[in-house]
C-alpha cells in the first residue's frame, strides 16, 4: 500500500464515499463539515492510502501546537464517539503517515478498544472508556429472551403505563420537508435537560450533518409523541447494518412516565427488527446503557511519544491531572 497526501477532503470525496464505513464518524460528510466548522487554527495532515492507484482508505489526520509542543490527532473530535483510521489501514500505514509530519505526541482518541492500538502503536494506553454494544441476532424477541425477567417485566411495565395515561406515537423523520422543524424540537428538548451546556453547540454543524444524513439513508431522529405533543427524541445514525445513538432530549415533565427510556426501547425494538449486527450506545459508562448492553469492547486512547519534548510531555500526563487536561486541548498555532 502507498500513502499519499491529500490536499482537502473535497478531493478524496467521490473515493471516500465509495470506501465501507460502519460509522457516521468515518463518513466523508462527518470530517468535511467538521474541518470546515472546527478546523481553524489547526493543521491538515491527510492522507490518502491506496493500493493499485485505487483508494482503500484514509488517514483524517490534523497537528495542532500547545506552546512548542506540535500534537497530530484525528479530526473530528470532540464530537465524534468514535475515531480511528477509515477503511482498510493498518498500524503500518499510519505509522508512515506519522514519520512524514514533525511532530511530538500523537494522540490516538476513542479508537475501538478491542484492536490493541498500544502494541500495534508501540505506544501507551492513556485512557480507556466505555463503549456499550448490543450484539444480539434474530432480533428484539431473541434480545429479550436473553435478559432477566426483571429486565423484561420493567420494560412492558414502563410501556404498559405510557399507554394507558396518553396517546402514544412513535414518529421517524424522513422527509426532508420536516427535518429543520424536527431538529428545532430535539435541540429544544436537549436543552430543556442541559441548558448552555447541551452537546449540540454548535447547531449549525449538527444541522448539516442532519441533512447529509438524512439524504444518503444514514439518520435516524426518532420522536416519541403524547397526546399531540413532542415528549422525547432520539437522535443517531444507521451506516451499513450498524446503528449508533447520538444524542437525545426529554419533557422532563413527562419522567413519571419515563418517555425518554421507552423511546430508547422502540428504537432498539425497530433496529433489532431491521437487523442490524450491532446497535452502539457509544461512548459513556451510564447506568442505562449498562443496563440494555450485551458487551463492552471499549473506546481506548492512544499516546505516542516522537520527541524528547514528546517524552516528557508524556511522563507528565501520565503522573498529572492538570498536564493531562493541558494536553488534551485542541490547542492553536
């Protein structure tokens, strides 16, 4: 295989598009809009990695600087869940890549845990979060017969008393037409729970990766609505047979009837149904994704050092809350 620079993302977009994804991080859409809404102030590194002159996959790297110190990442983070490589690129391909940009630490953020990215890298497991999957063929009926009964009787308990206090519809966006309105009452129910603090600031770039989504087939913005009015959303995606849960929002004043985690339910209901191979709950370690996942291979965080700068801004990551949370900014040039 050869790795080639690239210049932008616009000029891989029609290769790229063609390459086998399982996540909307991986996408194209993801990284270009991603480049173009968080990308100032940091350096483009990407790669192209091919075989036969056919593009096989892809490096979205970027260098950022702390200070003197030069750090290369993935773009797309911190929105993204998921990072890594794209397409079929192993640890020697993106340790070429490495060998061509000047720099001092690379940080490998969210990689899937079950690849062991530290040896392949020859570097050090900085982090290690949870990442819940469910992994259960011959759909939702096979699920639940693999949980508890108290599993089980919990969950048509919460839908039984949804039923019999409201009118109950479950509503999927798929008409363009309807997208900007749906997306109003999502960030509005995400900011009724999170306030300034919601995860979907900025909604512009939320807004485009929406749209992109919703053309190619990948989105799923779920509803759950009571007597007429929007009571929770649920907002992921669907690449290939795998869907990823992104976000939601509440009516906190609709808790006693728990709508938020019966519109889980249904979507984890229709996406076992449709069969998908994996549905991911993503990143985080919360007690309900515990609860409805049958297995954890973890989000790992990779840190290689190539300098003797490098080295020590390691040691003392490592040892150090305050020069790990330095470390970790995006940081400018």
């Amino acid at each position: 295989m050869i790795v080639e620079r690239a210049i932008s993302f616009a000029e891989l977009r029609a290769e790229w598009s063609a390459l086998p994804v399982r996540s909307v991080f991986a996408t194209w859409e993801w990284h270009d809009a991603w480049w173009r809404h968080f990308g100032g102030g940091l350096e483009l590194e990407l790669r192209a990695v091919r075989k036969e002159g056919e593009l096989v996959g892809v490096l979205p790297l970027c260098r950022s600087r702390l200070g003197p110190l030069r750090i290369v990442r993935f773009t797309g983070r911190p929105q993204a869940d998921e990072q890594g490589p794209v397409g079929a690129v192993g640890d020697a391909q993106l340790l070429a890549a490495l060998a061509e940009i000047e720099h001092d630490v690379f940080l490998g953020e969210q990689l899937p845990g079950s690849e062991d990215w530290p040896r392949r890298l020859a570097g050090r497991r900085f982090r290690l979060e949870s990442g819940p999957v469910i992994r259960r063929a011959g759909g939702w009926q096979a699920y639940l017969a693999s949980r508890s009964a108290n599993f089980r009787q919990q969950l048509q308990r919460r839908e039984r008393r949804l039923h019999e206090r409201h009118d109950v519809v479950f509503r999927l966006t798929v008409e363009p037409v309807t997208l900007e309105r749906d997306l109003d009452v999502l960030f509005t129910l995400h900011r009724s729970r999170w306030g300034t603090a919601s995860a979907f600031a900025p909604e512009t770039f939320h807004r485009e990766i929406a749209r992109s989504a919703l053309e190619t087939g990948r989105l799923r913005l779920w509803f759950l609505d009571l007597d007429g009015t929007p009571a929770a959303a649920w907002y992921g995606f669907r690449v290939g047979n795998v869907e990823s849960y992104y976000q939601a929002g509440r009516d906190a004043s609709y808790d006693d009837v728990s709508a938020g985690s019966v519109l889980l339910t249904h979507t984890i209901r229709q996406a076992l149904d449709d069969g998908v191979a994996e549905y991911r709950l993503l990143r985080g370690d919360e007690a309900y994704k515990r609860r409805f996942a049958d297995d954890d291979p973890g989000l790992e965080t990779v840190i290689r050092p190539n300098s003797a700068r490098g080295r020590a801004a390691v040691t003392a990551a490592l040892a150090g809350k305050r020069a790990r949370a330095v470390l970790f900014r995006r940081g400018s040039d």
